[in-house]
C-alpha cells in the first residue's frame, strides 16, 4: 500500500514538474522572442572572445 502511495506521489511531483516548466518555457518565449533571443546569444558570445 506505502509502495503504491509512493509510486503516486512520485507521478504527480514529475506532472507538476512537467506543468511549470511548459509554463517557464511559454513565458521566456514571451519574454525573449527566438529572433531577439539568437541576437543576445550571439552577443555574449562576441563579448567572450574579444574578452578573452
């Protein structure tokens, strides 16, 4: 019986999991747009080389 509360325990920690990083990912796509995102990324790494 522990076993099987466990087991459902454990299911739904890894669904609320899964539903708050579908949630994350939804707003970081709001927040930084692919096109503005690949722009910011290529400007780090621009400042790493010449940095270093």
């Amino acid at each position: 019986m522990n076993e099987d509360i466990n087991k459902i325990q454990s299911d739904i920690h890894l669904y609320e999991d899964y539903i708050n990083s579908i949630q994350y990912l939804e707003e970081f796509d709001e927040i930084f747009p692919a096109k503005k995102l690949g722009t910011l990324t290529q400007n780090i790494i621009d400042n790493l080389k010449e940095t270093h």
